[in-house]
C-alpha cells in the first residue's frame, strides 16, 4: 500500500489547484481520507495514528514556533502604518524619477520586507499595493513591473531571518536526526542558526546581482523614455524620519539575526514591539484599526498553525503506510552519485512549487524526500540552501511561477506573459548562475560561519 501514499499526494495537489480551499483545510481533508481507508485494509497499521497527539505536542513545544505570530505581526505592522510608503517615497526623492531609482528602490524594498512578510503571497500582495502605483508613476513599463514585483517578493525565501528559513531549518533538523539515526552517523545535527549562515552568502549574491540587473533595466528604461514633466512627489520630513527609523530598525534585526547575535524569536519580538508601540504612540493604530489588524494576525498565524498540524498529521499517515520507504528505496537507486541523487530531488521540489507554496513544500514534501537524500549527500547546510534556491527559481518561472502568478492576480494589469518572460530572463540569469555556482561549490554555504556538518 506504499503507492497509496503517492495517491494522497497527488490529491493535495489537485485539491489545491482545482478546488481554491486553504491548503490546511486541503490537507486535513486528504488525511481523513487516508485514515479512513486504512480502516479499510487490514494489513495497514493505521493504530499508528494513536501517537499523532504526542508529535503535535512535541512540535507545538518547540519555541521556534513563537517567532509564526511576531513575523505574521510584523508584517501586519509595516502594512498599517504606511512604512513600505515611507521608505520608497524617501527613495524616490533621493533618487529622482528619470533614474534607475524607481526600479532599484523596489528591488531593495523586497530585500528589506520579505523576510517580515512571512510568504511570497503576503510579499507579493503588500509590493503590488505599495510600491507598484509608484513605479508606474515613475513610468516603468508594465511588463518590468510586472518582473520587478514577482522578484523582489522572493528574496524573503533565502534572506534570514524569513519564515521560510525557519520552518525549513525545523525541518532540515528533523530530516537530518533521521538520516544521521539511519546511519548511525555521529556529526552534528543542523539547527535554524546554521541554515540561516548557509544562505547568508548565495542570498546576499542574489539580492547583489538582481539591484545590478534592475539598475540596468532602470537605466536603458530611462535613456528610452520620454522626458515627464511631473515632478518627483513631495516628501514630508515627517515620512523621512520614519523611514530612517525603519530601515536603521530592519537592518538592525536582519543583520543581528543573521549573524548569530540573536536568534529569530529575539529579532521577531524586538521588532513587534517597536512597531506596534510606534503604532499607538503616533495613534496610527487605534479603535477598529488595531482590531482589525489583530484579527488578520490571528488568522494567518492559525493558518499556518493549522497548516503544520494537517501536514503533521499527512507526514505519519505516509509512514504508516510506508511511502517514506518507498520514497527512501527511489533515491537510494537513483544514479549518478551524491550530486545525481541532489539534482533529482532539487527538480522534484521546483516540479512541486509550480502548485504548492514554500510552506507546503516545507511540511509536506521536504519531511519525505530529504531524510534519505542526506543519508546519500551528508551535508545538510549545502542541500538546505539548494532546497531554498530551488524553491525561488521555481517560483518565478512563467507561466506557472507561483510568485509569477500571484503578481499578475494581485497587479490585475494585462501584459503578454511573453513580455514578462523577457524583462524576467536576466534575473532568471542571474538565478541560474547562484544555483550552479552553489551546487559546484559547497563551500560557498559555509562562507557564513556554518556549523551543520
């Protein structure tokens, strides 16, 4: 009954593309399926299920988990009080609008929110409202701004202390206490900490190169354009002290978490309190305002609580039903040695983020295929990394790139997606050099300071 696994797999999938339900609601909806139909067979284990209170309370005493609800906060906060505005009206005054400006102050605005967004969605939805208007005020054309919002909404995938990386650090963690136990190896297992220093260095490159690409872009745009008679938007020096504030703020928290002065809950919780007693002190946040706010909180932090429940529950249902194994035999077989077995496994995730989000991905596909791919390829840090530059590149691959997609939904603007393709090449270039570079070179995940091996 290992293939009835797959089976369940393959009705997430359908579920979530052809049915529009929240992707926990999907997957506790396929695990009372492949619960039911266990009953049904009796060679299946299924009083297994009897240990699934035990692994949720295990999993929800993990204090990881508490930096959810002060990131998901966070990026309520720079939402309300206008900061995104802020920082790229200040941008844009420094820069002018006949310039690569507009453009690049996009670009390292998805650099500086990303990680607080807590997915590509939100990453997408809050440049789309804040920064989008403004680039096209700047005249970009809608194909570049297109490509320029979907991304800048990624760089929160491999920009620590993001909740990508920290989901995907409990679970790299999880995935490598398997392998080490299947090999009875004695290295050191990775936590969070080591995955955020693993991407430090190819996420850093990546950002580089992409506000390269974009002055570039902004630049040939600008020589090509005509001359505009309106003048750049007047920016009060009350916008220009909260942007200073903020950015001295998010560069301060990226910065201390990403070199190890303080860990993610620390950087979340920091930063949730700054902002939100920003919020009350300037009565920016008040009355119905600060309700609301707090109720879109609770919602996406029970979300993705409920997601990681349903996926928990998904993950033992395979195992009882042994498609880890069968999962485990596939990759043990694969030939080409420890970098076959990685690139195989890579192509599967990117095949996977054409229809789930990075979290599903997280909690659904990684607990499956990286425990035995680490059993054949021992460095944990350099195949997290790889996860993560994976993830992103298949996010912005038309015409199914999720990141793609979401912008064009949330813009609701017109553009030939070959138009898209085309100002997307160079940073779908720029992509393709840091994963190879990483996948030829280990070494560079370690440039950070990791420990994972």
């Amino acid at each position: 009954m290992a293939w009835f696994g797959l089976v369940l797999l393959a009705l997430i999938a359908l579920g979530l593309v052809f049915t529009g339900l929240p992707a926990f609601v999907v997957l506790i909806l396929v695990s009372i399926v492949g619960a039911g139909a266990g009953l049904l067979v009796p060679s299946v284990p299924i009083d297994l299920l009897a240990a699934l209170p035990a692994r949720i309370v295990g999993l929800l005493e993990s204090d990881l988990l508490q930096a959810l609800p002060l990131f998901v906060l966070m990026g309520a906060l720079l939402d309300r009080l206008r900061v995104i505005d802020a920082l790229f009206g200040a941008s844009l005054a420094l820069s002018g609008r006949r310039s690569a400006g507009p453009l690049v102050s996009g670009m390292a605005l998805g650099a500086l929110m990303g990680p607080m967004n807590g997915s590509v969605g939100a990453s997408v939805m809050a440049l789309s409202r804040a920064v989008a208007p403004r680039l096209a005020a700047s005249g970009v054309p809608p194909a570049t701004r297109h490509a320029a919002v979907a991304v800048a909404s990624t760089f929160g995938v491999v920009i620590p202390p993001s909740l990508v990386l920290i989901l995907l650090g409990d679970a790299m963690l999880n995935a490598h206490t398997i392998a080490l136990n299947a090999t009875h190896g004695r290295d050191r297992v990775i936590n969070t900490q080591d995955v955020f220093h693993g991407a430090l260095a190819p996420g850093l490159a990546f950002v580089a190169l992409c506000l390269a690409v974009a002055w570039w872009i902004g630049r040939r745009a600008a020589a090509c354009a005509p001359a505009s008679a309106a003048p750049p938007a007047a920016f009060s020096g009350r916008s220009a002290a909260l942007a200073a504030l903020t950015l001295a703020l998010l560069v301060a928290l990226l910065a201390g978490v990403a070199l190890g002065y303080f860990y993610a809950v620390e950087a979340a919780a920091m930063g949730a309190f700054s902002l939100l007693a920003a919020g009350v002190a300037t009565r920016r946040l008040r009355g119905e305002n600060l309700s609301s706010m707090l109720r879109e909180v609770m919602a996406t932090a029970g979300a993705l609580f409920a997601l990681l429940l349903g996926a928990t529950t998904l993950t033992l249902l395979l195992r009882i039903y042994g498609t880890d194994m069968l999962v485990s035999d596939w990759i043990t077989a694969l030939p080409g040695g420890e970098r076959g077995a990685v690139a195989a496994v890579l192509g599967s995730i990117g095949l996977s983020a054409f229809v789930l989000d990075a979290f599903e991905i997280i909690f659904v596909i990684v607990p499956i295929v990286i425990p035995p791919l680490l059993v054949r390829a021992p460095d944990a840090v350099w195949v997290a990394v790889l996860v993560l530059l994976s993830l992103q590149a298949s996010f912005l691959l038309p015409p199914f790139g999720y990141a793609v997609m979401m912008a064009r939904s949330a813009m609701k603007e017109i553009v030939p997606p070959g138009a898209v393709l085309r100002e997307l090449a160079p940073f779908l270039a720029v992509q393709a050099v840091v994963l190879i570079l990483v996948f030829a070179f280990p070494a560079l995940v370690h440039l950070g300071g990791s420990t994972g091996l």
